[in-house]
C-alpha cells in the first residue's frame, strides 16, 4: 500500500471514530452538566490534569518510542522482534503504572488541598489512581498497531472504552435514582475505569487471539528486558517533555479558579466558570479536531519514513497540502461557530456563558487544527526538542495570561492569551518547516 493510500485510509478510520466518540462524548457532557452541575463538572474537569500528568509519566513517551521501534523493524523484516519490543514496552509501562497508582493514593491528600486547592478531589484522585495500569496497556498495543501502520484496533478500541464510560455511569446513576442513592461526580471518573479496563481486555484479545494465557507466559520470556535500552532511549525525552508540559498544563488548569476568586468571582462560581469553559465549551471547539488528530497520528510514522528516503520533494508536497486543508477545515469550523455558538450554549448545555464562549474561542479554529499536524511533522524529522520547546513557549503565554490577564479581564483574558498561544505555535511551526525543506532542497 503506498504511503498515500496508507495515510488516507488510516485517517478515515480514526476520523470516524473520532467523530462517533466525540459525539457521544458531546452529549455525555450535556448529561454531565445537567445532572452534576456547572461546579461538579469543575470539580470533575479539575481532576484531568493529575489524569494527563500520570498518563504522560507511564504510557505516552513509551507508546510514540514503541511505534516508531516497531515500525523500524517491520520495514526490515523483523516482526518478531517487532512483538518483542511490545512485550517490553508493556514491562515497564505497566510497571510504572503500578508505582504511579500506589503513589496516587498515598498523596492523594496534600494533592488535593495544596495543588488542586480542593480537598473534595481527594477521593476522585484515589478512584481516577485505578485506571492506569489498564491505560498502559491499551497505549502500548495500540502504539505497537499505529507502528505496523494498522489503525482498526485502536480506532475499536477507542470506541469501546468511550461506550463502556458513558453507559456504566448512566447505568449507575439510574441504579442511585432507583434505589434512592444520591451520586456525586465521583461515578463519571468509576466510568473513567470502566472504559480503561474493557479497552484493554479487547486490545489484549485482539493481540493475542483466545491464548491469553500461553502469550503472558511467552512474555516473560521474549518480551523481557532486552529491548528496554532502546525503547528507554527514545522514550525517556518523550516522557519528559509531556511530562513537563503537562506540570505547565497542571499548573494552569489549576490556577483558572484561584484567579477567579481573585478577579472576585466566589469558590462556587469560579468552578463553575471553569467547567463551563473546559468541559462545555472547550469540547465543543476541539470537537472537529478528530480529523486533524488521525491526520498527526499518520503523520508522525510517514513522515519519519520520507525522511529515512531522503525524498525532499514528497516531504514539501505532504507540508503544503495537509497545511492548506487544515486551514480550510479551521476556517469552514470558525464561521459555523461565530454563527451558531450562542444557539449550542443556549439549546444544548442551556448556559448562555456557554455560548460566549464558544464564540470568543471560534477564532482559534484555524490555527489550532492546523498545529497538530505541524508539530506532528516536526516530530517526524526528529526534531523532538523543538517541538517541545514550541509547545513550552505557548503555555507560556496560557500561564501568563492566567496570572496576569485573568484578575484584571476574568476569564476573557484568559481566552485572549489562548489564541496568542495558538497563533505562536503556528508561525513558530511554519517558519522552521519552511527553513527545514529550504536547507535541505
């Protein structure tokens, strides 16, 4: 399959997961936001940063290391070292997945009333603590799938962890309403877990057939620690550039409510201003980014391989088109939602702050699709390092905006600093794409 042929048909199937999950995620907010409120879905969204910090620790750096491995050894023939380095990956992600949970739950405490500043996320951290070691090993066979270019698996399994995590926490609720139990948020992170572990039995199966079993005892012997200096190798910059970012992210998303109370907004309202912008408003932004996202996930691998080839032109060719699809695909989005952003506020999430929102944020569409695929293509030619450092910049400016913007303007400054971010990734990505195939012509 040529690589054309290979990055259009993966697209297509991520794509229309992506847009099926994301739908029934769209709504699954709705239902979160009328059932908890606009404070328990703060209390709920406030927790997601620890969530992407634990997850950027155990699964990510070793998933994108792992896919290039095993992309490696299939173009020289060696599968069976291909499924090796899987065997390891999982070895030291579920590993630290492990020690993550058990230090999760130990300091669940000063997490929660020091970095959180909210002593009532302390027993969703504990519950959230639990879906980790499953998360490390649905991110590692779907890393080893995405590096034989193979995008079924995953895109079924993304599907069936989003279809486990709404349906177990509506069955819940309906079974607190039923038998006169009161819920809290809590039930919608159990469903977090819920999702975790059935896309993980269904990645494990899928692996390895009904010999589950005889595989696991396989592992302990192929899958060892012979590959762990290589995959370490790549993995530890990856792993410590995510993790760095997301402590930036962290520090940010935890700093939005603190801000509000200084901007003189109380406790109460505060929360609920941030869970509308990041759980109703936000979301319904990046909803049409499931494109862009299953475009950066091709990328990555096909651009590695131009690059292997040494073809510039192909490279130039790939640059230009999916950067002007993007666009348009970004600028199509912004007007549809400058046009119809207070009518989704107000009819769907029933918040008119919703609406303003999502109105201020449309202008962000264009360079926000466009800046996964750019950064994806720089991480490509192996140039990691700058991408973090891109990326590092544009939170930057995110935090700034919270600590400086936010007292003065409330939440809008925080909005305005957004869109600066964008706009700097993208002609921070741009210039160096253009300087890159310039020096290399």
């Amino acid at each position: 399959m040529s690589r054309k042929r290979a990055i259009i048909k993966g697209t297509f199937i991520l794509t229309l997961t992506g847009f099926a999950t994301r739908f029934m995620g769209f709504f699954y907010r709705i239902f979160l936001s009328h059932t908890f409120g606009e404070e328990g879905v703060g209390l709920y969204q406030l927790v997601f940063p620890i969530y992407a910090l634990c997850f950027s620790l155990t699964s990510a750096g070793i998933e994108l290391a792992l896919s290039r491995c095993v992309a490696a050894r299939i173009t020289q023939g060696k599968r069976r070292e291909a499924r090796e380095i899987l065997y390891t990956s999982l070895l030291l992600s579920v590993s630290l997945s492990v020690i993550v949970t058990l230090l999760l739950q130990k300091y669940a405490v000063p997490i929660s009333e020091v970095f959180l500043k909210e002593p009532r996320c302390e027993n969703l951290l504990i519950i959230l603590s639990y879906a980790f070691p499953f998360a490390s090993v649905h991110s590692c066979i779907c890393g080893y799938y995405f590096g034989l270019k193979q995008t079924g698996i995953p895109a079924i399994s993304q599907f069936i962890e989003q279809t486990v995590r709404i349906f177990s926490v509506c069955l819940l609720y309906l079974y607190g309403i039923n038998h006169g139990i009161r819920f809290g948020v809590a039930i919608a992170v159990t469903g977090l877990i819920a999702g975790e572990i059935a896309s993980s039995v269904f990645c494990l199966r899928a692996l390895t057939g009904k010999k589950v079993l005889k595989t696991l005892a396989r592992f302990r012997l192929r899958g060892s620690l012979r590959h762990s200096r290589e995959l370490l190798t790549l993995s530890v910059p990856l792993t410590a550039s995510r993790v760095l970012l997301n402590v930036l992210q962290s520090i940010e998303a935890v700093s939005i409510p603190v801000r509000l109370q200084a901007h003189g907004m109380p406790l109460s309202e505060a929360l609920g201003t941030y869970g509308v912008l990041t759980g109703m408003a936000l979301p319904c932004i990046l909803f049409p980014s499931a494109i862009t996202n299953s475009v950066s996930t091709m990328l990555l691998p096909t651009v590695a391989e131009i690059q292997t080839l040494n073809n510039r032109q192909e490279l130039s060719n790939l640059v230009g088109k999916v950067t002007y699809s993007c666009i348009f695909l970004g600028s199509i989005c912004c007007v549809s939602l400058l046009t119809f952003g207070e009518w989704i506020g107000a009819f769907l999430f029933h918040s008119s702050m919703a609406g303003d929102y999502i109105i201020t944020l449309a202008w962000i569409c264009p360079f926000l699709y466009t800046n996964n695929t750019l950064i994806s293509m720089i991480n490509g030619i192996g140039k990691t390092t700058l991408s973090f450092s891109i990326n590092s910049a544009s939170l930057g400016i995110r935090i700034a905006s919270v600590f400086l913007l936010i007292p003065i303007f409330g939440i809008e400054g925080y909005l305005w600093g957004l869109l600066a971010s964008q706009i700097l990734i993208f002609l921070f990505c741009l210039l160096y794409l253009q300087y890159y195939l310039r020096k290399s012509s």
